[in-house]
C-alpha cells in the first residue's frame, strides 16, 4: 500500500479505513485528525501517552495506513508545519513554562487555545461545504436544533439567532429527544452538534432523521464522528485543550458565521417570494 503523500490525503485515507481499524487503532486516528500539527513535534511514545494507547498501538495505527512507522507520519506533519508558528501545544508549554499559575496564566493558556482554533478553523474548513450547510438551513420550513452537554450552549445560540431573523425554529432538549424523532417533517432540516465523547441522543436523533430523509447538518469533531455518516453536509471543527478542558471557541466562531449566513439567505429568499 503506498503511503499518503500529504495531509490532505491522510484526512481520506483515515476516513476510507476507519470501519476497518480496532478501537485501540481508531483512538490513533482520533488523535491524528484532531492533532496532527502536535505530531510533528511529539515523540511516539508522547503521541501514545496522550491518545492513551500503548505507543505498540500507535505505530501499527501507521502501518495501517501505509507507512512504514511513524517516523514516516511525522513527515507529513513537519512538511507542513515549516514556515508556520509554533503550534499552540508549544506555545502553552513556554506559557506554563514562565507563568506562575495564576489566573492571568490561565487566561493566557485559554486565549491562546481559542485562538489556535479559530486559526486552524479558517485554514480547513471547505467553503463549499459551508455554503451547501448554509442553503440547507436557510430553505428549510422548519430547522430543529440538538446538542446535549457542552453542546447545548452552542445549540441554544443558533436556536436564539435564527429565531432573531423570525425562521422556524424548535430547540430539543434530551427530555424530549425520544418525542422529536416522531416530529420530523417534509421541509424540515435537522441542525446537530456534538463532538467526542459522542452524545447517543444525538447521535440517535440523527440517524431517525437521515431515515426519515430529513436533511441532517452536522457540527462535529472529525471524520470519525458518527455523525458524519448520518449527515448531508459535515463541518468539523477541532477545539484545542487547556488540561482537561477544551474550549468552545472556534465552534462558536462558526455557529455566529452559519447563523448570519442563514440570516442573510433567508431574508433574500422571502424578498424574491
């Protein structure tokens, strides 16, 4: 097999093999999709430790793949990684590295997590899957918005701005997420945002919906999500960590531009009507 000769084409080939490739395996893709710019600097065994496999895993995770090992992986990411900033792993360890733990540390530690993923955010995201997200929702008769855990902020945002521009619009609750798979209708889209550890409510609203042939836009982590394959259109978004916590910054970033989007649509299309 030969191996990938860039980013881009990892990105396919992990999504071609994901159904093949143990769990321990899939832990490996996770990571790679949603750190790759850290794998340039990381060792094996460090790439191990934080997608907590054993690092045995991680380079049968590159033979798989094609690759030799991973030396051959962290080539790909070193190619691209050369003439950018620091990754924002590296930038947060000279933080720490200079701060004294107070909480201007810690806002230095979390802007600059916000920051890396709006950055990485403007450089991946397609714009002709933005676009296609975009005509879906604006068309819809009714758009039904879900997100459970930290995803309900975000979902309640939407939900709030697109009522702004006067649209149908129903926010789901988990209460009520058995009741909402028999809701659907003809004309409806269903917005769901979720990312890993995946919600099963959402995860299970989605597929009711793709069942149903109700339009499904997913706001998600990687191509690896399950939602990815329940979904129309996909937009992955890889929020950065600061310890055990991962912003919501760069998701937020998004949900304001899809809204506005949407709102700017949907006010021409009742215009033309």
């Amino acid at each position: 097999m030969t191996p990938p000769a860039s980013v881009e084409e990892l990105d396919l080939r992990i999504a071609e093999r994901q159904k093949d490739l143990p769990k321990r395996l899939q832990d490996c893709a996770s990571f790679t999709l949603r750190r790759g710019e850290d794998i340039a600097f990381l060792t094996v065994a460090q790439a191990a430790e934080e997608a907590r496999v054993p690092a045995s895993a991680f380079i049968r995770f590159c033979k798989a793949l094609g690759f030799s090992g991973y030396s051959d992986l962290q080539k790909l990411f070193r190619v691209q990684a050369t003439g950018r900033r620091p990754t924002y792993r590296h930038r947060v360890d000279h933080l720490r590295r200079s701060g004294t733990g107070t909480p201007h540390a810690l806002l230095q530690d979390f802007a600059a997590a916000a920051g890396a993923s709006v950055d990485r955010l403007a450089e991946r995201l397609d714009p002709q899957r933005l676009d296609a997200a975009v005509a879906l929702l604006a068309d819809a008769d009714c758009v039904h918005v879900v997100g459970f855990r930290r995803a309900f902020s975000v979902a309640s945002y939407i939900a709030y701005v697109l009522g702004q521009f006067e649209m149908r619009v129903v926010l789901h609750d988990r209460v009520g997420a058995i009741e909402t798979m028999r809701r659907f209708r003809p004309g409806d889209v269903v917005l769901v945002i979720s990312y890993e550890p995946y919600s099963t409510e959402a995860v299970a609203l989605a597929r009711a919906a793709a069942e149903q042939r109700v339009p499904v836009v997913a706001l998600t982590d990687t191509a690896l999500s399950p939602l990815v394959g329940q979904a129309d259109v996909s937009l992955e978004v890889v929020e950065e960590e600061v310890g055990a916590f991962r912003s919501i910054s760069a998701t937020f970033c998004l949900a304001s531009v899809l809204c506005v989007a949407i709102g700017a649509r949907h006010e021409r299309s009742i215009l033309v009507k």
